[in-house]
C-alpha cells in the first residue's frame, strides 16, 4: 500500500480546493493592463444517461489537438473520446483490452507538438502514441513503474509531466517530486524542478502537502514551461526555457484567504474519495487540511501566447492573465456566477481554446466550453 500511495499521487499534484463560503473580492489592476474580461460557458459536453458516446466516466484529462477537435480522456472506460468544436461525438480512441492500441488504466495523455497524441497507460506498458488521425502508431515507450503524469505537449515530440519516484534505503523512503520534460524516451530530458523529502506514514498531511499540493505547471509550442508553487503566502510564476534557464517571473501579492470550516471538511472528503478511487486510502484519517487557501492553483497556455494563471483565492474562477515571455499583466478574466461550484472546476486552457470539467462528485461528469469575451 505504501508504494501504491507513492506512485499514483502525482496523478492529483494538482488539486482542486475544494470549498465554500464567502466570496472574497480581490481587485486586480495594473498599469499596462486592461482591466476585467468575463469568461462564458457556451457548451457543455455529457449526460447523465443515455446515449453512451456521451456518457462519461471518470474523466483524467481534456484537451484540444491540432485539427481543434476535442478530447476527453474517460479513464473508466479506458479510452479518449472525441468530439468536435460543437461538441458533436466523432469517434473514440481505444477501448479497454490487450490487443494495440487497447488501454487499460489510462492515467494522462498530451498532445505533442508534431500532433501525435502520447497516451501514458502503465498498464498497458508505458508510453502509447497514437498518430494526428487518431489511428495507433505504436508502444513508443516502456515504462511501467513510477510512471509520470499530468502531461502536457511541449515543441516536436516532447512534453512536460509530473513524476514521484522512491528510494528505499534501510526501511528510510525518500520522494522525489519531480517536473521534467520527456522526449519519447525512457530517461527524461530535462528535469526543471524537485522537492526531495522522507516520507513519514503517520503524517499524511506532510506527504500530500508535498506532493498532491507541491506546485501547478504547464508548458508551449516553443518548448518553455511554467511553474508556481501552490503556496497560500506566495504568488510566484516562473519560465523555464528547454535548456532549463529561467527567462521570466510574475509576481503578485495577493491577500491570504483563509479557508472556512466547511471547505476544510469538504477538502478532507475529497482527499479521501481521491485515495479510495487510487486504492490508496491508507492514513486518510490523519489527513487535516492547511487553513488557508493556496494562492494559484492551475496554469495554462493559450494559443496567442499568454500565460494563464487561476487563482486559488476565489470562487468563481478567476484567472490572472500575462504575456508568456515577458511575465507582463495583461487583463483579468472571470468566470462569473460559479460560486461554490467554481471551486470543483479543472480547467485546460491550449491553443485551442478554454475547457473545464467538474469534480465535484455529487455531480455526473461533464465538460465546459468557455469562450472568453475579447475587446
């Protein structure tokens, strides 16, 4: 069990806080930006019942690949289904099985910068790529333990992911946290970041502190990733250039906002769902949530180059929006109305455009397509 928990907790570094409460209003301004720009949910993908090509289950991931097509990856069903701008259903990618192409526990997946899609399935032996017509190219990788993930498409064939592994050295474990570029190779490129510590059972507050609610990235066509610390005192985003040089910072300084009592139970709850879904839920009643909540908690880029930031702090999503390169404060972008539930979105934010789902398990899974409202 100890060794489950470790290798299938990179799966959620990102977390969604889970909370309620009141809404704290944070104005956001800046010399060179442009003020407030409101974000609209225009179409939603996924019923409740009914037809299954849009029944969805356990959704892992959403994202747009290079035609602007749709993807979500429906681990429950051990497959990608895909849909079109309008959300119609075109076709699906796998299903669960043995034969190629086949998944079994799909965990993450990226859009390469060639188009090619890399699906990471340790089930299924690592590393599967599927070509820009969706059709099965090959086990690009072996790769069956310590897997990485939280993908996300880089330039060429490279992406930026997540990864915990494990040294075991006389009953003393040791994490590492990492966040890495792959190239389709066994061995990672590029390690951009690590948080190193030992591992202590009884605290599982430690343990998900540094690694579920370690840090937030992402990445661009030009190969640059981004990084911020999920930290309830800190607004830092930095990027990270392929060779590993740092070219920019965005900093704010935000207000802490503090977590009511509620939340700390519904976050509690939600820890616990997640580790009972990974088979994982050792230690769980030890698990008490930090008091305040973090200040950024996803990043993202779009397809004109800037850099999004959501912050933690606010119940309707609410987005601080930069130039990539030059970390300049462009404008603030708000999803209005959300309240409670805002807090329960996952947002995808790539060349293609805004999309979200909600993990709030009271609710069937679906996927939102957000437009932003230019000037």
């Amino acid at each position: 069990m100890r060794n489950l928990l470790i290798g299938v907790i990179t799966a959620g570094m990102v977390i969604i806080a889970c909370g309620g409460g009141e809404e704290v209003p944070q104005e956001q301004t800046d010399s060179g930006g442009t003020g407030f720009r409101t974000l609209t949910i225009v179409d939603s993908i996924g019923i409740e019942m009914g037809d299954s090509s849009y029944v969805l289950g356990a959704i892992e991931g959403i994202a747009h690949d290079t035609s602007g097509s749709i993807l979500v990856l429906d681990r429950s069903s051990a497959c990608i289904k895909v849909y079109d701008g309008q959300g119609d259903f075109l076709e699906q990618i796998g299903r669960r099985g043995a034969a190629p192409g086949e998944l079994e526990n799909p965990i993450s997946f990226a859009i390469l910068g060639d188009g090619r899609i890399c699906v990471i399935d340790p089930w299924r032996g690592g590393f599967l790529t599927y070509n820009p017509d969706h059709t099965f190219q090959k086990l690009a990788v072996s790769y069956t333990n310590n897997t990485p993930a939280l993908c996300r498409g880089l330039n060429d064939s490279g992406f930026v992911a997540g990864q915990v592994s494990y040294d075991n050295v006389d009953g003393a474990i040791t994490a590492h946290v990492r966040m890495l570029r792959y190239d389709l190779q066994h061995e990672p490129s590029h390690v951009y970041m690590e948080n190193e510590f030992l591992v202590d059972f009884m605290d599982l507050s430690n343990t998900l502190e540094k690694t579920l609610f370690w840090g937030s990235f992402t990445g661009d066509r030009d190969g640059n990733v981004y990084f911020a610390l999920m930290e309830p005192d800190i607004y830092e985003i930095t990027g990270i250039r392929e060779d590993g040089t740092q070219f920019m910072t965005a900093i704010h300084d935000m207000e802490q906002v503090a977590k009511t009592d509620q939340e700390k139970a519904d976050e509690e709850a939600w820890v616990l769902a997640k580790l009972r879904g990974w088979d994982a839920n050792w230690g769980v009643e030890d698990y008490i949530p930090q008091p305040y909540r973090n200040q950024i908690r996803q990043l993202g880029v779009d397809g004109q180059g800037r850099l999004w930031a959501l912050r933690g702090t606010r119940e309707d999503p609410t987005f601080d929006v930069f130039d990539s390169q030059s970390g300049e404060f462009l404008f603030t972008a708000v999803l209005p109305d959300m309240g409670y539930q805002g807090l329960f979105l996952n947002f995808t934010i790539d060349d293609g455009g805004i999309l979200a789902y909600s993990e709030n398990p009271a609710d069937f899974p679906k996927v939102y397509m957000i437009e932003l409202t230019e000037q």
